[in-house]
C-alpha cells in the first residue's frame, strides 16, 4: 500500500510539474499554483526532497512564519467552533425542558 501511495505522489507530481510548464508557455493558465503542487506532492513522495526543501533558507524565512501562523488560526477555529456546538447543545437541552 505505501508504494502505491507514493507512485501516486509521484505521479500527481509530475503531472502538476507538466501543467505548470504548460502554464509558461500559454499566458491564461496560471504557472505559480501547479508548481507549488508539484514542490507538495514531490515532497510527501520523496523524504530527502522533503528534508532538502524543509531545511532551505527560504522556506525558514518565508513559509515558516506562514505555516504556523495557519496552524495557530486553525486551532482558534476549531476553538470557536467547539464553543459553538456547546451553545447549540445548551440551547436544545433547554428547549426540551
């Protein structure tokens, strides 16, 4: 099962490396997105490219910040969230009586 799941990484990959070059030469379809996907799903199928990106300069400057600023905003929703379904909750319970 775990080869399967990374030649599908490797596979979707390739695939969003090949849109993305499509996107250089045809100015409608935007480039940036597909190679993003491409630098994700290379990353998941391969752990020393993983390693390679996580440990660059550039992620530590820039994505670093970003991806913990999501992870922390995450967690609020999720707080928020939580405190929400314990309203509705109350709120029936109380209707009931």
């Amino acid at each position: 099962m775990r080869f399967v799941l990374r030649g599908i990484w490797l596979v979707l990959a390739i695939f969003f490396f090949v849109l993305g070059l499509v996107g250089l030469a045809l100015p409608v379809i935007p480039q940036v997105p597909f190679f993003l996907l491409s630098i994700y799903f290379t990353s998941k199928f391969s752990p020393r490219f993983h390693n390679w990106i996580s440990n660059n300069r550039l992620y530590k400057e820039y994505l670093l910040p970003l991806k913990n600023a999501i992870k922390s905003e995450k967690e609020v929703v999720k707080d928020k969230s939580k405190q929400v379904w314990y309203k509705v909750l109350m709120a029936k319970l109380g209707f009931i009586r």
